[in-house]
C-alpha cells in the first residue's frame, strides 16, 4: 500500500513523515483559495529540498491558469495533482494525477485518479463510487477524502486502492501536521498489508 502525507506545509513535516515511511508527500500551491495548506511555490520548492530522492513529491492544485501551471512543473515535482481537465503534451515530464468524484467519468489522459469529493476538505469519500473506480479502472486509483487513522484500514480492505492520501487525518490544526497521527495512519496501512 503506497501513502501519500498531502498538504504539508513545513519542511519539518515533509522529513518526517519520509522518516515514518510515507512513499509520497504532497504540497498544495496555486490554488486561489485561502487554504492554510496553501503555500507559495518557493515554500513548495523548499519542502521537497527536505526529503530524499525516493519520496514522490507531488504539486496538488486546483487552478485552472495555464501560467500557474507553467510554474508548477517548473518545480520538477515527480508529479502534479489537478482537478482542472487541463490537456498536456506528450513531452510535458511529469506524472499527472487526476481527481475525480462520484458521477465523474474515469479519465485515461492521466498516470493515476485521486478519488476524492471533498477536494481536500476532508469529507469523506463515497464508498461504492471508490469501489466501482478502483475495479475498473486501468488506471491506478488513489483513495482520499475523510481518512483518519482510525478508519484508513477499513477503507483499504473495502476499496483495495494502489494507495491512499491524507491531509486534515493527520493534523493538529489545518497545515500542521501531528507526528503521533502521521505515524499512526502508516502503521494502520501496513497493518492492513498483511491481511488476505
């Protein structure tokens, strides 16, 4: 099971949840909206400067500028989140992951879906909608939306995702992640790892 730590905010941060076994972190920028996961894109930068090279470092945004855009693959993250049906060019040098939501058509034009209908506002995902996405598609599917450490192994075991994303599961308050519940929510995925 792949975990991706998302709205990370500090360096701090991004260092230990690499350190407690996160596969991927994720940095919210660009996103027109008053977030305090929202960062700026030298802070982006500075975060991923924090974790070595086998994290995933990935730009998730929801903005629909084609120059911020510019700007976010000009931070060499290995992947960039969007929920806008941005098209790019074959060469564009980055994974793309795309979110979607009950009723969406699963897109292929992608590298990984992130299914997720709060878009990153923590309400939980809806469960038969993830379990459809996640049998069909051929695409890999990321599971989000309300997952806490108390309730990611269930959902793993109901949905059977390539992998999960938290943000507000695992935070003190909004952008400041909580080291014991960073801990937690990996060591509850891997414990679900073991079971048939």
């Amino acid at each position: 099971m792949r975990i991706k730590i998302c709205g990370i905010t500090r360096p701090e941060d991004a260092r230990f949840a690499e350190e407690a076994g996160a596969d991927a972190i994720g940095v919210v920028v660009c996103s027109g909206d008053v977030s305090k996961r929202n960062v700026s894109l030298e802070q982006a930068k500075t975060i991923f400067d924090a974790v070595g090279p086998f994290t995933t470092t990935v730009v998730v945004s929801h903005t629909s500028s084609e120059d911020e855009l510019q700007r976010m693959i000009a931070l060499h993250p290995d992947a960039i989140q969007v929920s806008h049906p941005f098209r790019f060019p074959d060469d564009h040098g980055v994974k793309i992951i795309r979110v979607v939501g009950r009723g969406d058509p699963l897109p292929v034009d992608c590298d990984a879906i992130i299914v997720d209908d709060s878009h990153g506002t923590g309400r939980t995902f809806d469960r038969s909608y993830a379990r459809e996405a996640a049998k069909t598609s051929d695409i890999p599917v990321i599971l989000a939306g309300g997952l806490t450490p108390e309730n990611v192994g269930g959902a793993i075991h109901e949905v059977r995702p390539y992998a999960v994303d938290v943000a507000s599961g695992v935070e003190i308050f909004s952008g400041i992640k909580d080291h014991t519940k960073i801990k937690a929510f990996i060591a509850a995925c891997r414990w679900q790892e073991q079971i048939p």
